[in-house]
C-alpha cells in the first residue's frame, strides 16, 4: 500500500520488476505514505479477497504487527524507497538462509598488562557485543603479567568469557592456562616445549614467518603429544611481503589439508591507511575459501574502529557466498559504508509530475549525483548550491528553516557521495548508520491556489 503521491511511481517500478506473485496496490486517501502509521491503516484499509500478505513502506513509523492482527495475515515493512522492491523482492529467498557463520572471531585487547581491570572487562564487553567469539589478552613485551593475571582470568572467565592469551613467554603462557584461558597464541620452536603442560589450544606459528620447515616440526611436535592445535603462518604487512605471506597460507593448506588455522587480519587493517570494512571483506573471504576458520583482529588505530563487527559481518556474508556457490553481493549491504549499495533517484520528469499533484505549501526535497530539487506547491528550485536554493525556497519561519537547512545538507552530502537521500530518514551508511535526531516540524497549512486533485485530503499534506 502507498498514498497518493507515490502511486504512480509504485505502480511503474512493481510493473517493471515482474514479480512471480499477484498483488494488488492500495492506494491510501493520504498524501505522503511515509505519514501512515499501522494504527492508521488498520482503520481504514480494506483488504481485498485472496490477499495473503500486506506490505507497507518501509518508513511507516509503527509495528505492523497491528495490521497481522487485525487482519489476520502476515503484514511486514518494505525498502525505505519503493525503487529497492524489485531488489528487495528477489532477495526474499536469500534473507531467510542468511546469517550463520563459520569463522571463529578472536579480538584483541592491546597492552593488557598496562589496564586496570575496569577497562579489560569494558573492552572485552564491547568486543563481544560486537559479536567476538573469543577475547584475545594481548601481553606486554616491557611488563609482565604473572601477578595480576589470574585474578583477572577468573573475574573474565565468570562472566562468560572465552579467551586466549597472546604472548610467547612460556610463564606467562603456563600462568594464563592455569587461570582457565581457552587458547594459547603461540607455540614456536622456541617455546613449544610447554605444550605438554598445556590444556588449553595453542595456535602455532613458524619461527621466522617465511620457515614454514620450522612450523612443520612445531606441528609434529604437538600430533605426537596427541593435542589439538590451530596454525598461523602469519600474515605480513603491505610492503613487509604481504603477498608472499598469503602464498604461505596456500602452502600449509597444501601440506597439511586438515589443519585448523588462524589468521591475523589485524596485521592488515591496522598498519593500512584505508577504510577497514573492504579489507576484511577481502581478507575474510580468503579464509573462507581456504578453510580457515579462526580470525584474530583488534581495534587499536582510530579508522580501524568497528573491525570486529565488520569481521561478524564479512564472516555472515562470505559463509553464505560458499554456501549458495555465488558471489557476496546483493544479499547485505552491512559493509558498504560510504557509498549505497545501488543508487535509485527519481527522475526530474517524475518529479515534476509529482510536483503537479501537489496542493500544499510544504517542501519536498530529492537529490540525484548531478541536482538537489526542492518544491513546493508554488515552486520547483533545482540547483547544487543549497544556500541559494534555501534563499529561492523563501522559508522564514525559524523551525522550518532549521528543519530544511538540515534536510538540504543531507541532501549536498548524498549527491556528493552518490548516496540515496530520502527525507526525513538517515542516510545509509551501512552497519554504521545511526538514528537521526527527530523533533515535530512545523507542517504549513495554508493552501495553494492549484486545484486540488479529486478526494485529496488535508491529511499528510
């Protein structure tokens, strides 16, 4: 269902995405559809016979659960932009296999031993709300944590907390066993021979990244003691032989086809200067097609905030790739930030047919990569420079302005990035998209001097 304005959009893309299913298109006796609320609805929609499921927009503020009710049929929101149906429609099947994984996510406190437990217990909350699978300690090269340690294992530990231990000093690695970590990063040959006192899982490294000899015996060392273990050749920086450390993970897989392994992802997203959602993406879909099931990232640098979740993200997205045998994409747009995942403006034909239809003095406001457009009954601005488009607008009640002086900003940032703008909604950023701050607007009443359109009504307006 829609209202009056955007039925003829509706219909025409609904037409154009020739969909497998009859439907049927309610056009509501308001204006704007996004002012609909399910209560509303519920009182004034009639559901014709055959009817299986109602949809509404996706912006109807509202649970449509009030509509399942009263109708007795499934009723749920649709795409915030009725241009996304046919998209939304063809992913339908997708959505309901989507969301398991098979990469276990390690992330790292940096610099453990330098924290006061308030702050260890803080960040591996956030980590694990972000959807970590195990909280890796990180250790100190300069401090040691023997003392403090098992304390603060314990108190991590009775909250529910997997956890490995990441240092190579073999007390400290025997201390934090003992405490009750989970895992142990790493055994080399420098060190392996604590393995036998361990009944935590060691993960294993090579004792120089490009020995992958030395690895093998730390591998044979640990299957002759009969104890599990995973293996990280170890990932090296851009510049550092970053991609003859990915031929290595080829290599061990080669060597050793059953192998449980790790990798350190945040040996990339921290030391690259670049957006981290595409690294991970990348990096995650390398073990996926590899077999490596365990991650180890952090979010110590500033652009590498929200690694973790990225990491949940890709891991959801790259399983279901390899599961489906397609590519990752129009599934979840979680990690496409700062661009949309596909760009649908209106035309400016389709506007100007819309801005016939209207009769009230509010101001509607699109955008595309090339024009903002902002209109009006009495009026149609087009231009790029919002500050003489709001002079041309001529609005000078004061909660109006500041309302348009917002919305025309979002408007400049989204023809600037190529986003999708929708008035009143946020833009879409991705996971990082946030709740706009919303206050009740000034809606002007007076009436244009344009015949109304037959059963318009003052509602929406």
């Amino acid at each position: 269902m829609t209202g009056k304005l955007a039925a003829p959009a509706l219909r025409a893309t609904l037409e154009r995405a020739r969909l497998p299913f009859e439907y049927d298109v309610a056009v509501m006796r308001i204006t704007v559809a996004a002012l609909m609320t399910p209560a509303w609805i519920a009182k004034r929609l009639e559901v014709p016979e055959g009817v299986t499921r109602i949809m509404i927009p996706g912006l109807c503020e509202g649970d449509p659960e009030v509509l399942a009710e009263q109708f007795g049929m499934p009723a749920e929101k649709g795409p915030a932009d009725l241009k996304r149906l046919p998209a939304f429609f063809g992913q339908a099947d997708a959505r309901s296999r989507y969301g398991a994984r098979d990469i276990r996510v390690f992330a790292e406190i940096n610099n453990v031993p330098r924290l006061d437990r308030e702050r260890i217990v803080a960040a591996a909350t956030y980590y694990r709300e972000a959807g970590a699978d195990v909280i890796d300690l990180g250790l100190s090269l300069d401090r040691t944590w023997l003392d403090e340690g098992p304390e603060v294992i314990a108190d991590l530990k009775a909250r529910g907390f997997a956890l490995s231990i990441d240092t190579l000093d073999p007390d400290e690695i025997l201390m934090a066993d003992e405490a009750g970590v989970d895992y142990v990063l790493s055994l080399n040959g420098d060190n392996r021979h604590v393995a036998e006192r361990l009944r935590a899982t060691p993960v294993l490294i090579p004792d120089t990244p490009d020995d992958l000899d030395s690895l093998d015996a730390t591998i044979a060392h640990l299957q002759e003691l009969g104890k599990p273990y995973l293996v990280d050749p170890i990932i090296e920086p851009i510049g550092s032989g970053f991609a003859a450390s990915l031929g290595r993970y080829l290599e061990v897989r080669r060597r050793h086809p059953d192998a449980e392994m790790l990798m350190g992802i945040g040996n990339l997203t921290e030391l690259t200067e670049a957006d981290t959602t595409g690294m991970t993406a990348m990096l995650i879909g390398f073990c996926q097609e590899l077999g490596i099931r365990n991650v180890l990232t952090t979010e110590v640098i500033d652009w590498a905030r929200g690694a973790v979740k990225e990491a949940v993200l890709a891991a959801k997205l790259m399983h279901f790739a390899e599961q489906e045998g397609t590519p990752p994409k129009h599934v979840d747009g979680s990690l496409i930030t700062v661009k949309d995942e596909e760009l649908s403006p209106y035309t400016e034909a389709e506007l100007r047919e819309l801005h016939a239809s209207i009769t009230d003095p509010n101001i509607r406001i699109f955008a595309d990569t090339e024009w903002i457009y902002a209109f009006n009954a009495e009026r149609f601005v087009k231009g790029t420079d919002i500050n003489a488009m709001f002079d041309e607008l001529g609005v000078d009640e004061h909660t109006h302005a500041f309302y348009l002086g917002k919305e025309l900003m979002k408007a400049a940032i989204a023809r600037g990035l190529g986003k999708n703008y929708r008035q009143e909604s946020p833009l879409d950023w991705g996971y990082l998209t946030f709740a706009e701050p919303r206050r009740e607007r000034v809606r002007l009443t007076a009436r244009s001097t344009k015949p109304p359109p037959d059963d318009e009504t003052e509602e929406g307006s």
